[in-house]
C-alpha cells in the first residue's frame, strides 16, 4: 500500500490531480533513480566509468524502463533494491569503521523493512537473489578450497543479512 499511500500523500499535500501526478511528475521521479543505480554500481565496481556504462545499460533495458516509468509501485521498490544494495556493498568495504559500519547497516536494513512493508512478493524475491549469491558464495569457496578469513567473514555477513531478512519478512 505504499505507492497508494505516497500517492495520496502528495496529492493531499500539493492539490495535484492524480492524473497530473502519474502522467508529469512519476514519470520524472524515475529519472532519480539513476542516482541510486550509479551508487550501487561503484559500490560493487570501484570504478566511476564502470559504474557509468553499467547504469547507462541499465537504463537501456525495456523490462526495467516499462516497471519503472509506468505509474505503479515498482519505481519505489526498484529505488530501495537499488538502495539496499548500494548500503549492503558499501557496508562491506566499512568494516574497520565501527561508526559508519554501523550507520550503513542499519540503513539497510531500514531499506530492507521499507522494501518488505511496501511489496512483500518483490522483497522476496530479493532475498531469495540474496540467499541464492550466499549459496553461490560456499560453492565458489568448497571448488577453489580457499578458505580465506575475508571471504568467510563475507558469507558469514550475508547469511546474518539473509537471517534476518527472512525474519522481517515473516514478522511482517
């Protein structure tokens, strides 16, 4: 219920038209997802260009501009998918930092509980995308046997991620 809800939200606040509202300005708002996109592209590449090109690709995917650019819910669940995985990859590289370690891991998970409580099937659907890269993470690591303490500490991560995301799911 949270596009309805955002929805009337600013309708009430603004004294737009529906109409107006879906047909002018949600088709804008889905070009802010570029932002978003392009954090969690250089979070997970470490490059600006690679994080550029990867962008632009996926701004070129008709699936994902008919999702997003129509007036339904998915731009916002696409925008905290994108956002959760942005603070999910930036939390990694901020291990030796207790306090913003911190500050991203709890905004992931807010991401996360706002993603559940806005569309319950996508959110699952990500953390199945979530439980699957784990479970390719200890077959990557069982087949090339390298046991490396960064790596352990990663699947150790995402299984504490998956954990309890599963369980805000079935709370909610």
């Amino acid at each position: 219920y949270t596009f309805q809800a955002i929805s009337a939200f600013i309708v009430t606040c603004t004294g737009l038209e529906v109409a107006t509202l879906q047909q002018l300005i949600y088709p804008v708002l889905a070009a802010l997802l570029v932002l978003p996109a392009w954090l969690m592209y250089r979070a997970l590449t470490g490059s600006s260009s690679g994080a550029a090109l990867a962008t632009i690709l996926l701004f070129t995917q008709p699936e994902f501009l008919f999702v997003i650019l129509r007036s339904s819910h998915e731009k916002f669940t696409r925008l905290l998918m994108l956002l959760s995985l942005y603070l999910l990859a930036r939390s990694f590289k901020l291990r030796d930092r207790p306090v913003q370690f911190a500050v991203h891991v709890g905004l992931f998970y807010t991401a996360i509980f706002a993603l559940i409580a806005s569309n319950n099937l996508l959110a699952h659907s990500f953390i199945f995308a979530i439980a699957l890269a784990l479970m390719l993470g200890w077959l990557l690591e069982r087949r090339f046997m390298r046991s490396l303490s960064k790596e352990s500490n990663t699947l150790r991560r995402l299984t504490y991620v998956l954990m309890t995301s599963l369980g805000c799911v079935y709370l909610l």
